[in-house]
C-alpha cells in the first residue's frame, strides 16, 4: 500500500465530516500489541489533522496517549476508503472543533452523552479515495468458505462465544486486521472474506489484498475487528500462523487468544474470562 498523501485535500474533509461512516482507529496497547476501535467520530480539522470525538471512555483513548502512533480507516456509504496514518499530540475540551461536534444532531439531542473530549493527531501520511473490489472479495469469501473446513484446531473449549463466531461468519460483516509495522505504526487492512474456521481459529483467503496480506509475518501478533451493519462489533487478538495452501486455496490463518467487545455501554475484556471482585473503594468519589 502505498501512502501518497500528506495533507487532505477538499474532497477528503468533506467525506469525513458526516457521522455516517465507517471510522477505524488502530492503536498500539501498553504490551506493543494492536488494538482496533470504532471511532465514527474521526474527522479532519484541516489539511493534516485528524481529530477524534470522544463520548465513552474506551482503552484506544488511554493508548493514544502513551503511544502516539495510530493507523486509521475511513469508509463512506458510497464504499469509498481512506486509510492513514497519524501521531496524537494533545486533547482540548472546549474550543471550535468541540463545538461542531456537539452541534450534530446525533450528540445535540442525545440525553445521555455528547461529545466531551476532541483529540487531536498530526497526518502523518494518507491514500486513497479507493473502492472495494467486490467482485474479488466475494470471490475470496467463497474461496474462504471452501478452504477453511481444512483448518479447524479440533478443541472444543470455547474462545469465542456462538454470537462473535457468527458474527464472523456473517458474508455481510465487515472485516478488518491490523498489525504493527517495524516503524512502530499500526497498519490496517481490509479483510472481509475472513471468516470463523470454529471459535479458537480465523481463516481468510489471501485473493483479496494479497499483496498487503503478504507483508504480515508469520508469528505477529494481529488484531482482527468485525463489524455489522447493526453497529454489532467484536474484536479479537491471536496469532497469525502464516499462509499454507488448504483444498488447494492459500489461505491465512490467526489463532485467536484475546477477545473484545467495544460496544458501548459494558466494553471490555471478554477471553480470558475476568472473575467478578467485589467493589470497595470508588475512586471518582
């Protein structure tokens, strides 16, 4: 892939500007490893600054802060895609970016929460409009759905649960992996022929953004993030265990050994299961 834009022309701020879109933030957590959140929010403040909105607390914010480098996707409803890169540098709550957050519809009338925080990232590089290949990701999907019945781990103890396996599952799903590059920047790529093998594995054929898939080591460790129509998400975290030819499709597989849900109101840590402790001490009081 390659990054040609520096700055955002026009057209770009504008696609950014409304609320309906796709908007995918890819950060790097506390250990170095990627993480992926729904930002609907990202916009463009000028020719090379992105800024985010934020309305709930979640872990990409906290990350941001203590490492700068992100990678970021946008998507229009016309399937036109913006991807990025950007480096956080402060957050405001107040100020002209805070108010035109808070005057769109969707946070002015809402009786629970607006906007409360904007941060801001300098652009560090950027590409597109590009459109999906549809033709070839559908073509990759069914390829996937062939391949993967030659990947299955063969354990039945559960990682993800039956709604996120068949999320993924879903042909209508938007799918996504992100890693982190040698330069520390998180890189994201569409992958919506990726696919469930059974709750502990994923698998993709490598049709679609071959050349992207391909610059993904084998052993990194990757984030894969699944999107609904619905706004229903989930992320998960594993291993990627490279490519290797299954009923005669090159197909990629992750094994998955964390999992995420980002959906607001109870976001948080779903694999490995967290015991429940009592509450004690209440620290916002």
């Amino acid at each position: 892939m390659a990054y040609n834009l520096k700055e955002f022309d026009e057209q770009t701020i504008a696609a950014f500007a409304p609320a309906g879109k796709i908007g995918l933030v890819a950060s790097v957590n506390p250990d170095g490893l990627p993480h992926i959140t729904l930002i609907t929010s990202i916009g463009a403040a000028g020719p090379k600054q992105v800024i985010l909105g934020e309305f709930c607390k979640g872990n990409s914010k906290s990350h941001i802060q203590k490492n700068p480098k992100v990678g970021f996707l946008v998507m229009t409803m016309d399937r036109k895609m913006w991807r990025g890169h950007a480096k956080w540098t402060h957050l405001r709550q107040e100020g002209p970016e805070y108010e035109t957050y808070n005057d769109l519809p969707m946070f002015r009338y809402n009786a629970y929460f607006g906007i409360n925080t904007v941060h801001y990232l300098d652009l560090i590089d950027a590409q597109g409009p590009d459109g999906l290949s549809m033709p070839k990701i559908i073509l990759s999907a069914l390829m996937t759905k062939i391949a993967k019945g030659g990947a299955t781990t063969g354990n039945n103890d559960r990682i993800l649960n039956v709604f996120g396996e068949g999320l993924f599952n879903r042909l209508d799903t938007l799918k996504f992996i992100a890693y982190i590059r040698d330069d520390g920047y998180p890189e994201l790529v569409p992958i919506l022929q990726c696919q469930a093998v059974d709750s502990r594995r994923l698998a993709f054929s490598t049709m679609a953004y071959c050349d992207e898939l391909k610059k993904i080591e084998p052993g990194k460790m990757v984030a894969i993030f699944g999107l609904t129509m619905k706004m229903e998400d989930v992320m998960v975290r594993g291993t990627f265990r490279g490519t290797r030819r299954l009923r005669g499709i090159q197909t990629g597989t992750v094994d998955i050994d964390w999992v995420y849900n980002s959906m607001p109101p109870a976001h948080g840590q779903i694999y490995p299961p967290i015991p429940l402790k009592p509450v004690t001490e209440w620290s916002d009081f």
